[in-house]
C-alpha cells in the first residue's frame, strides 16, 4: 500500500487548491478523483466565475478574500480579471446593504453610481446602484487546471478515475479505499463538492444539492465590459463581461433539489429558462434574445448558505471544506491553504472560525 503524507479527496476548485499547497510545502501528497481534471460534472466549470472583495454574504469572509486574491495571483496573475462589478437592488436589500456593510467595516472602494449612468442595464425605479473597481472574474476550468498542473510540477500525485469507497481513520493516519485500490497517509483533506454528504456520511451534515443552470446569449453590446448582480424581487440573477459575441448570464437563488448528482439531468429546465429569458429582456437591453449555449452545475448549500470548514470530529489530522453554497470557487486558494493547515496540524493563518461545523451540532 503506497504511503503518502497527505491525500486530498476530490480535485476540483478546493481540492485542487489543497493539493497545490500540500505539494508546495514539500509534502508527499496524492489527489484523487472520479473524474478527469477540470470535468464538467460538479461545481467548478462553466467559463467563469465572479470574484468580489464587497462580500454581501457576510464581512467576516472579507479577509478571506484578500488573501485569496493574494493567492491568485501567486499561483498565475492572468487569472485574475479585475473587471468590475456592478450591484443593483433595493437601498437595505441584501445585496446593497450587505456590500456597504463589508466596505465600510474593511475599507473597501465602493462607489455610488448615478440613477441612469448605465444605459446598458435596465434597474427597476428606485434602485440603488454600486461599482466595485476591484471586484472581476476567474476562468474557473484553467484555475483548477493550473492548480493541479503546479501541483504535479512540485511533486503531487494526480490520479482520476478511481472512485473514492470509503476511508477510515486509523491509529497512525488514515486509510483510503478506491474501487481500484488503497492507500494510507498522514493526514487527509475531503473536499467533496456535491459528493461532501458521501464522503462524510457519518457527520450527517445537513446539505442540499441543488442543480443550477448556466446560459450564453448572443452580444455585441460592447458596453458589457464589467460583471453585474441584480436583486431583483423575484430572484438574484448575475452576469459577466461579454466575450467573443456571448454573455453569461445566470439566477443565483432557486434551483432544483436533486439526490443523485452523478445521475442528475443537465438538461435545459423550462421554467428556469423562462425566468433567465425574461430577465435579459427586461434589464439586458443590449443584449440580443438568442442563446447560443447551456451547461448545468451543482450548488452544495449548508442551511445557512455559509461554508463548513473545519477538522473532522475525533481526527485532528482529517480536514474537510463543504456546504459552499454556490459562492465558493473564489475562495479556493485560500480554501486550499486552510485545509492543508487543519489537516496538518497548524492554526490557519487567516481566521475561519465563524465556519465551523459547531454551528449546525446538537448541545
């Protein structure tokens, strides 16, 4: 049985990142995964994904975030695309009051924009508007990819194709168990995306799979060059900068529960279909009706749509990151880092305590 000092359960935008630290610390590290490198079957796929430092979602994630920009941009500075987001919503909605409310406890440039400065989007009356300069976008495939590539490159081992059965803490490590053959280690970090329920069974996490829809419509609206989020009363909805005549727009809230997600349908869903469609219609005016793509993805929610990241109960050498709750792909490098220090025995270096899995467990 090969012995390594660290094995990550699950490649993609997490696990991947765990491997690239693991391997960069000069650990004998192995990753593993059902499916091959940057797969369209999970969470991290889809061309792109936002990255914001005003985080609505709570401030606490804010120094997070800047040391994942950090991070980003050591691990390869094309990457990161500072864009430009704009954010749309009612004055005390969730998006406008949660993006003032990190600005102004972490300092952070967010500019009021004037009623009307945006021809290119159509907000409801009243809405407020704000620009975060700092704030863009990851080309989510090559993110993970060059994660696992410097991985690989510092000494890692990457092997897909095995499904991950089991693994059991045992009295000098752990043990894992893939349909084609075991392995042993120090320390483990399981990063399981829609698969965390599986690969952590005996903690009962309570986390919802829900499949998402991504969708392209034709633009040549050059006006489109900045990220956008709208919180509109019906749902959040999001986009990107147009690219090569496409848009990528998508809703945020909703989704379809589904328990199966190696089985579930990536097909096209009517009713979300609807609901993009009358969106770009009614706040996208430059953008033309025709979609040219789809693609569906998996958000993991925890019920509080916050992250759960901490060390497994009774194994202070096995690490885990899930719920991410379809806002984590950003986060991935410092993600990384955090896991590889918890699994190792060290105090991450940025705090993440307001995650951990205390919050969801019975007195």
């Amino acid at each position: 049985m090969s012995h390594y000092d660290l094995i990550v359960l699950g490649t993609g935008g997490v696990g991947s990142a765990a491997l690239y630290h693991a391997a960069r610390r000069g650990l004998r590290c192995l990753g593993l995964d059902r499916f091959p490198p940057a797969h369209d079957r999970g969470s991290s796929h889809g061309e792109s994904r936002l990255i914001r430092l005003s985080y609505f979602e709570h401030s606490n994630y804010v120094p997070m975030l800047k040391r994942s920009y950090a991070l980003w941009e050591q691990l390869a500075p094309s990457l990161l695309h500072r864009s430009g987001v704009f954010y749309f919503g009612p004055a005390g909605g969730q998006i406008v009051e949660g993006v003032r409310n990190s600005a102004s406890e972490h300092q952070l440039d967010v500019q009021v924009v004037p009623e009307n400065a945006l021809p290119q989007f159509c907000a409801p009356a009243g809405f407020a508007a704000l620009y975060e300069a700092d704030a863009g976008w990851l080309p989510v495939e090559r993110c993970v990819l060059t994660h696992l590539e410097q991985a690989v490159a510092a000494g890692a081992e990457h092997r897909w194709g095995e499904s991950v059965v089991d693994w059991q803490a045992t009295a000098s490590g752990v043990v894992v168990t893939t349909e084609g053959d075991s392995y042993s280690a120090d320390s483990l970090v399981v990063a399981g995306g829609a698969w965390s329920a599986r690969l952590l069974q005996t903690l009962e996490l309570p986390l919802t799979v829900q499949r998402k829809h991504l969708h392209w419509f034709r633009c040549d609206d050059s006006r489109y060059q900045n990220g956008f989020f709208f919180d509109l009363p019906h749902g959040q909805f999001y986009g990107f900068p147009v690219m090569d005549g496409r848009l990528k727009v998508a809703e945020h809230s909703g989704g379809e529960v589904v328990s199966d997600p190696m089985n579930a349908s990536r097909a096209p869903d009517t009713l979300d279909s609807e609901r993009i469609e009358a969106f770009v219609r009614d706040h996208l005016p430059g953008v033309v009706g025709e979609r040219l793509n789809h693609q569906t993805c998996f958000y993991t929610r925890s019920p509080d749509d916050h992250f759960i990241v901490d060390r497994y109960p009774g194994s202070s050498n096995v690490a885990f990151a899930a719920g991410l709750s379809g806002h984590g792909f950003k986060f991935a490098p410092v993600l990384g880092e955090i896991l590889v220090d918890l699994a190792t025995g060290q105090a991450p270096a940025v705090d993440c305590a307001f995650l951990g899995l205390s919050r969801f467990q019975r007195p």
